[in-house]
C-alpha cells in the first residue's frame, strides 16, 4: 500500500515528457515557418530522433536502437570534429 503514488508519478514523469517534446517540435515547426530557423537546422537536430525510431522498427528491441543510435551518432560527432579541423588546416595553410 505504500507504493500507491509510484506509478501515478512515473506516469506523470512520462506525460510531461511527452508533453514537452510535443511543444518543442511544435516550436520548432512555427520557427520554421515563420523564417526565424533554417530547415536545414531543424533536420541536423531531428537526426537522433529520426535514427532511433528507424532503428527501433527494425531491430529486436529499442534497447538495440538505442545503443546503436548513441554509437552512430559519436561516429558522426568524430566524422565531423575531423572534417572541421581539416577544412581549418587546409583554410589557413592556403590563406
């Protein structure tokens, strides 16, 4: 009997969660449309997102996604920490 509040928060925790993703892709949206955020801002930010739901259809557990969309998404993270420092080598050695 003293677990009784236990889900009804966890389940409070998950509503607001959801809740605030809504109004953040909602915001995001209306940034869109109204002109103040470039499309191509927007779909570089939706890339986890995107992944972990390709990845959760298609793998035996979300779990799987999960992990795989974290070690993709540091693949990426290094890929473009190497490709920026090489542009600024090769920008300020032919400048």
């Amino acid at each position: 009997m003293s677990n009784v509040i236990l889900p009804i928060a966890l389940w409070a925790a998950i509503g607001l969660a959801g809740l605030s993703i809504l109004v953040m892709g909602v915001s995001g949206i209306r940034s869109v449309l109204y002109g103040k955020v470039q499309p191509l801002t927007i779909g570089i930010i939706a890339i986890p997102g995107v992944l972990v739901l390709v990845l959760g259809f298609t793998m035996e557990t979300w779990v799987q996604a999960g992990i795989y969309t974290l070690v993709t998404m540091f693949g990426l993270l290094i890929v473009g920490m190497i490709g920026t420092g090489l542009r600024q080598a090769y920008q300020s050695a032919f400048s």
